[in-house]
C-alpha cells in the first residue's frame, strides 16, 4: 500500500523490520529522553517532537523531519547534541542524514506511533509537557511536603499557598511538579489559563516583546492574563535588569488578582544573590517548601515504574543494584536506566546486574555530570546577556567574550569536544571555536580580573552541581 510506494519512490531504501522499527522507536526515545540533560523540553518538543528515527545501519542514522525549518535545525543546531546523544545510547560515532517527510496521506502508517502518545507530540503553546503528572510522580519522605502543598495549590488555586516556592538541587523533580500543577489545574478546570516557563523563557521572551509597543503589550497581556504562572529556575534571572522589573510587576498584578505563582528554584530565596531583595520577599511571603535527596524505597520505585512505563522486563534485583549505585538525581537514575535498556535491546540480551556493571563503568555515575546549558546559563547570568544573544551570530564584544569564556568552560567543565561545543553555541563551526579558545587562554594568562571572573564562574558552576 502507501508505504510501497514510498519504497518504489526510493525514500525508503532498507526497508526496516518492524522489530527493527520498534527498536528504532525506542533508540530515539531515548536518544531525546538523554538531549532533556541539555535541551530545554520547550526546544525538544519544538524541533524534534515530530522527528523520526527511520533507519539505523552501519553507524548511519536517517532521520525524518516534518519540514525544512526542522531538517536545518536538526543539522545546524543540534548535530552536536545527537551525536553526543547517539553515543551514549549506542555507542560509536554516527553519521547523520536527514529527510523531509513525505505528504501526509504518505506517510508508512505503521512505522507511526498514533495510537501511542508520545511524550513529546503535545506541547501546547502553554508550555506544559503533558507527561509530568501527579500520578507518575513517586511520593517518599524527601518531597512529600513538596507534593501536598502544590496538590493544595490546585485544589485552591491562589488561596493557601501563594506564592509556593520550591526550592532543591539539580533532577529532583521541581520541574516535574510544576508541570504536574499545571496539568492538573486544567484538568480540573479546561479554561483556566495556565503558563509554564523558566526564568530564562521569560526574559527572552520579554527582551524580544520590547521592541514594539504592540509586542511589549502582548507580552504583558500574555503574562498578566493568567490563573496559574509557574516559573522555573527563578535564579537564572539576572540582576538588575528591566526583565526582572517586569517580573516583579507582573507578579505583584497577578498576585493582588488572586492568581496563583509557583515557583522554582536550585536555592533557597535567601540565597539568591542576584534577585533584588523586594522580589526575595515577595517571594519569602507565601509558602517555601525543599526536595531533598529520594532514599533507597523510592529511588526503588521510581525505577520500577519508569521501567514498568517502557514495558521493560526488569529484574528487581538489577533494579535495586542500580538504585543502590546511584543516589541524588533523580534525572540521573532515569538516565542510567534508559541507557540500560537501551543497550540491552540493541546487544538483544536481558537487562542483567552484569550489563548495568557495564554501563556504570562506560557511563560513569555521572553525579559531576553538569549540563552544557547549565554551563551557558551561569556565564549569561554573569554577563547579563540572553543564552539566544550567545549562541546568536552577534559578533560584538559584549557578547563574543562571554561566547568564548562559554567555550573554555564547556571544554573545561565538560570536555566537551569543539564540534560539541560548536554545537552548543548555536551551531558555530568547529575552527571558530578553536580560535576562540586560543585567545581566550591567552587573556587568561594575562588579565587577572578576567581570570577571577571566570573562576568565580566557574565556583558557581561546580557548587551548584555538587
Ligand atoms: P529538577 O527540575 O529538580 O532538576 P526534574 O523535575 O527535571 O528535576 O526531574 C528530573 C527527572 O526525574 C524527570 O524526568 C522527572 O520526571 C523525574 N522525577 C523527579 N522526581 C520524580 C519522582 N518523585 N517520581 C518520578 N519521577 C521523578
Ligand atoms: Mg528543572
């Protein structure tokens, strides 16, 4: 039928098994659950939400894009990131080819996942992933303050706690439960308007809106106009700045109306150094609740239900190594069980404790592991630019330098490779970057303010991710 003639058109070349589809399902799974380390969900959702792994032969990779502005962003900005991606789920160096997906009415219905939703399909312009929820969310000892006062939020939203403030370290679930707020208020209540975005979405968002009058009104309207706002990572609002301001007005407004503010944050808000001490106390006024560090129960069942969620078969005893093996982030638990499964389809063998003896020792436990984008937001905070304006072709000095001392740490911190970084910084190639270093390391021998300007970055960087 439809896919012949796809095949006789020669779109399809190796035509793949459908196990071979189902592997190729699941290698790209996880080869987009591994790029939410660097890539916001927004993004993901955004340029590969609708992208497909068609054919894996040889360390070739073809993957199918829904448009052209895809397919380039795919190649430009991203190789980097499924490069890194695909050798962490299989190993190896892949090349990459990408393919504009054939009309609607074309397309191979079975190689489709339509009657399976896929995390990524739904990211309504809200910003909420509809796959964080309450009920895929583990309750133990460590968040369930946490759970029970952002339930109650929902349950009367602006009424009890407002604003909430959650606060912890890097992939223990903040960003999962504000979503699940989310989704949850619009379960309860379809019309209610309900924006999710990080701190850093926001300023982006509100630099580019003041550029007209309309689109600064727009934005305020966007803004303003809410039931529910949920900010995230509120420390990667920069001091001082007239994004700030505006968060400031836009939260007394929404406050006095009522509307309920959550928030989240890697700190407590005593400690943030860069928000202005009114907002502090804005945000000090309602309810302030932590996440600690799950125990060994949940870590536990957090892994068999994420493997009971892939329909994997594994066994406790390989489940309760793995939780054993890594305390702290959750994101990371998840990761090292996805790279599990993932190995185990590929070499077609059961996951056993010996197979994750061996991905613990190819993947180290990665709790140093501090992702790129952690990397570029600090030195954005820094220097008070967007993370959009660094990775943009701008080449004036206020935004070259912090690009360049981007690239030392992302080398530094990350030993990431200058493709990788090339990658990272908004698609640069990988001789600019190898310029950019050199110079950089050479002001750095020189230029002792520099010097510390960096090192304090880098402190920030390294103490955050403890
Ligand atoms: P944070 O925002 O605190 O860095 P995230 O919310 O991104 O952390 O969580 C990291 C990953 O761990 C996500 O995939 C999330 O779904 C998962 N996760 C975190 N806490 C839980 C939990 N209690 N139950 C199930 N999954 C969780
Ligand atoms: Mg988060």
């Amino acid at each position: 039928m439809v896919l012949k003639e796809i095949w006789k058109n020669g779109r399809l070349k190796n035509q793949p098994s459908i196990s071979q589809k189902t592997e190729y399902k699941e290698i790209w799974k996880n080869v987009l659950t591994f790029l939410e380390r660097d890539l916001s969900k927004g993004e993901i959702a955004t340029f590969l939400g609708s992208t497909e792994l068609i054919n894996l032969h040889e360390g070739k990779a073809r993957i199918l894009c829904p448009n052209r502005l895809t397919m380039e962003k795919l190649r430009t900005r991203y190789a980097a990131h499924l490069a890194e991606a695909f050798q962490t789920v299989c190993g190896g160096e892949h090349q990459f080819s990408f393919e504009i997906k054939p009309l609607e009415n074309t397309i191979p219905t079975d190689s489709r996942t339509a009657s399976q939703p896929s995390l990524f399909h739904h990211a309504p312009p809200n910003g909420l992933a509809a796959s964080y929820s309450f009920e895929n969310f583990v309750v133990g000892l460590s968040n369930q303050l946490a759970v029970s006062v952002a339930r109650a939020a929902v349950e009367q939203p602006g009424a009890l706690h407002n604003p909430l403030f959650i606060y912890s370290g890097v992939g223990l679930g903040k960003t999962h439960l504000l979503h699940a707020v989310g989704n949850s208020v619009r379960e309860k209540t379809p019309n209610a308007r309900i924006i999710y975005a990080s701190a850093e979405r926001f300023t982006s968002e509100f630099i580019r809106s003041i550029q007209s009058q309309q689109t600064a009104a727009t934005f305020r309207r966007k803004f303003r106009g809410v039931d529910v706002l949920l900010i995230d990572d509120v420390q990667f609002f920069a001091s001082r700045t007239a994004s700030q301001e505006e968060f400031f007005n836009t939260f007394n407004e929404l406050f006095l109306a009522g509307k309920q503010v959550v928030l989240a944050a890697d700190r407590h808000p005593a400690e943030f150094k860069n928000i202005e001490q009114r907002l502090v106390s804005r945000f000090a006024g309602g309810m302030i609740t932590d996440i600690q560090e799950p125990d060994l129960d949940m870590r536990l069942q957090i892994l068999r239900n994420k493997a009971a969620a892939q329909q994997a078969e594994v066994s406790e005893d390989v489940l309760l190594a793995l939780a054993q093996q890594l305390e702290g982030s959750i994101r990371q638990l998840e990761g090292t069980l996805h790279q599990l499964l993932a190995i185990s389809q590929a070499q077609k063998s059961p996951p056993t404790e010996e197979l994750l003896k061996a991905v613990l020792r190819t993947a180290p436990p990665t709790s140093t592991f501090i992702a790129p984008q952690d990397i570029i937001s600090s030195v954005c905070r820094a220097y008070q630019i967007t993370s959009e304006q660094l990775c943009s072709a701008n080449r004036s000095r206020e935004v070259v330098l912090p690009r360049q001392i981007a690239a030392y740490l992302l080398r530094q911190i990350s030993r990431a490779s200058l493709h990788q970084i090339g990658g990272f910084l908004g698609g640069k190639d990988h001789s600019t970057i190898l310029y950019g270093l050199g110079k950089i390391e050479k002001q750095l021998i020189s230029d002792q303010i520099l010097k510390n300007q960096v090192e304090s970055i880098r402190g920030e960087i390294l103490g955050k991710n403890r």
